[in-house]
C-alpha cells in the first residue's frame, strides 16, 4: 500500500527561533496588533510503500527521528493518508 | 604529524585549512573526500567550513550521513584528536558528537568579522598552548553559528568545563555586544566530554598570518600538533 505522510516540524518551546521573532515584529509594525505568537518551521510530503497504516506510521518516524528534524532543537507532528493515485 | 582534512560537495576552507597546517606550521596533511572511510595514518582530522551539501535540510545536516562520518565516530572513539570549524562544527552537532545545534542568528543576517574570544579552558588538547589571560583575535564567517542547548545538557557543558571559547570583548568582557550570533552564554566553541573533539564557529585557519590580520588561530594548531607529538 502507498501512503502520503504530511509531515510539520517547529523549533520546540524554550528555543529562540529569531526568524519568528523578526516577523511578529513585522506584523505589529504593519499594525497586527492581534497577532501574539508565531511559529515558523518546515514542512514535506513523503510517499511511502508499507504494508498498513500501523508500519508506515512507524518508518515515517523513524525518518523524522534520524534526518528530517534534530530533536535536539525541533519537534514534529504528521498525519498519513492512504494514497490512490 | 598529518592532518587529515575532511572534504564534502560545498565544503570551502580545505585549502585555508591545509595552508595553515602545512604551508604555515609544516605539518603533513591530506585531502579526504566525504565518500573514503580509510583514516589510517591520519593523527588528526580537520572538519573545515563551509555549506556541505549547499545546507540543504539543516546546516550539516546532511554530512552526517556520509560514509566518512562512521569511520569519524570510530576515530572519536578510539581518542584521536577531532576540530570542526564553522560548518565543520554544525556536522559535529548533528551527528550527535558534540551537544547542541547552530541555528540562525540572532538578528539573521550572515556575519563576516573579526571577534574576540575569551580562553574559557586552556587546559585541553585545542588550547594548551595560549595563555587563559590572552584575547584571541579570529574571524567569523557564518549566518547559522548560533550555539542553543537544552539548559541540562548546558549545565553539563557549563559544570564539565567544555566550554573552550567565548565571545567577548577586547577586555575580555562577556556580554551581549560582543556576541554576534546570540550564542547561549557566549559560546564559540565546545568540546566532547572526553575531551579529544572541538567544534568552534570562528576561523582559526584565517587568523595564521600577521599578514592575515592575527596569527592566533596557529595557537590552536598548534597546541594540537604538541598533543599529537607528546
């Protein structure tokens, strides 16, 4: 079976992502005062080959775990669909 | 003695660094590509700086998986000596070698100048040769140098004096004016808890020469070179 992974990944809290920090400048200065957090991070769309959802679930985040994010500075979420081309 | 200097796609101060160790202070030294896994023969392994592959992912991110890095865990292990400097320190980091990680810095923009470091700990293989009092005067030439870790492991680094380079003043001074990257605490550079691996942002290879501005980078090299010939 074929999966799509979407895959989400953030500094984890307590790291400061001065990028973030710039742009919610940005957004006060253009006069969103509303906006009080922000969070910038990275994201990827990974097809995979696995027998069931269960297997794909575990190798997308062994994937995460050894190249996609460093836990030492990010964290990450995904969610997997099966994949009909 | 002979350095062995690591080479990955986009790496760029080899031959910064084989001028310092070889053309400068007479040592032998020997390219070696990301794709070799031989380092018999090698006393000492230079990580040199760079955007290994172009910073693609994360900054070193990628050169961790290369063969050459199972064959420089191994080398870590057995206790040989071990410097990465700049990008040299990111693959360091991400390979799980040195603590931490090099994010942006601070205020994002690509910091190329001339900095002080203040000698945190000289007693090590990288540092035995300069005088704790002394101001090291060497360049940066980064836009991702800045040092973050958990406060646990950075109460270790801080508790196991690892900390062998900070940011500071040309009194000496540690504050937040002479840190350009906003590096917790200061730092510049760190060593493993055994001892034998450094990783540093600044560019000792770019301060050998008077004629470069600063020969204090040789003290660097040099204390090594005194280590490896004991």
């Amino acid at each position: 079976m074929i999966f799509l992974s979407k895959i989400y990944v953030k500094y984890k809290s307590g790291i400061s992502d001065p990028e973030s920090i710039n742009i919610l400048s940005a957004l006060d200065k253009l006069g969103f005062n509303n906006a009080k957090n922000l969070s910038t991070g990275k994201f990827f769309e990974l097809t995979i080959e696995s027998k069931d959802l269960k297997s794909a679930k575990n190798e997308i985040k062994e994937i995460c775990n050894q190249l996609l994010t460093n836990p030492v500075i990010e964290q990450y979420s995904f969610d997997v669909y099966e994949f009909n081309q | 003695m002979k350095f062995g200097i690591i080479v990955f796609p986009g790496t760029w101060s080899d031959k910064d660094c084989k001028y310092a160790v070889s053309d400068n202070l007479g040592q032998k030294s020997k390219y070696i590509w990301h794709k070799e896994s031989d380092l018999s023969g090698i006393d000492s392994i230079i990580i040199p700086g760079g955007f290994s592959f172009g910073d693609h992912l994360r900054v070193g991110a990628l050169a961790q998986v290369s063969p050459i890095m199972n064959s420089i865990r191994d080398y870590v292990k057995k206790g040989f000596p071990v410097i990465g400097i700049c990008n040299g320190f990111q693959i360091l980091c991400e390979a799980g070698i040195l603590p931490g990680a090099l994010i942006r810095n601070k205020n994002l923009k690509f910091k190329c100048k001339w900095v002080n470091l203040q000698i945190s700990n000289n007693n090590t293989i990288f540092s035995s040769e300069t005088d704790s009092k002394k101001i090291l005067k060497i360049p940066v030439s980064h836009g991702e140098g800045n040092f973050q870790v958990d406060p646990k492991t950075l109460n270790k680094i801080e508790n196991s004096e690892n900390v062998v380079f900070r940011y500071c003043d040309s009194d000496g001074k540690i504050n937040s004016e002479s840190n350009p990257n906003g590096s917790i605490n200061n730092i510049a550079g760190i060593m493993n808890n055994k001892g034998n691996v450094l990783g540093m942002m600044p560019h000792p290879e770019r301060a050998c020469n008077s004629n470069l501005g600063s020969n204090d980078g040789n003290l660097i090299f040099q204390s090594m070179i005194n280590h490896v010939n004991k």
